[in-house]
C-alpha cells in the first residue's frame, strides 16, 4: 500500500493505469501484470501486508472463510 505525502506514482495494471497523489494511495498487489512507477521527487509512506495476514483479518471481519482471489481496486480515497 502506497500513501503519498507528496508527488505522485502510477500502477498500471492490465490496460488500467491508477494515480497515486496526495489524497489517492494505491494497492501494488504484486501481481505480474502490474508495474509501479514513481515520477520526480516524492515521499510516500508504504505498507506491506503479507495477502495471508489480509486473508485472515478479513475472514474474521466477515466471520465467513475468504474463498478463491482476493482482487482490490487498486485506487485508496485518501480524503
């Protein structure tokens, strides 16, 4: 997870491409179609979560087992 303070960088996933600016973070899965790419100067907070940790928080979130891909958008509405 990418929370921008300032500048800005894209994820291009598939034909999609996603902005993170200050006010829109992204979620960089690590899938191999995707590409992160950082523009000029730039300082952002990162988050890494292992997918089975988020499995686990979300199975007990929803008290129902998490089945099959878990695919987020990859744009995070920051404001």
């Amino acid at each position: 997870m990418f929370f921008p303070l300032q500048g800005n960088a894209s994820l291009k996933r598939g034909n999609e491409t996603f902005e993170s600016t200050p006010g829109n973070g992204l979620i960089a899965d690590g899938i191999a179609d995707s590409d992160v790419r950082f523009v000029g100067p730039r300082q952002h907070l990162v988050m890494i979560i292992e997918q089975k940790e988020m499995i686990n928080r979300l199975r007990g979130m929803l008290e129902t087992p998490a089945r099959g891909p878990i695919d987020f958008n990859p744009s995070i509405d920051l404001t």
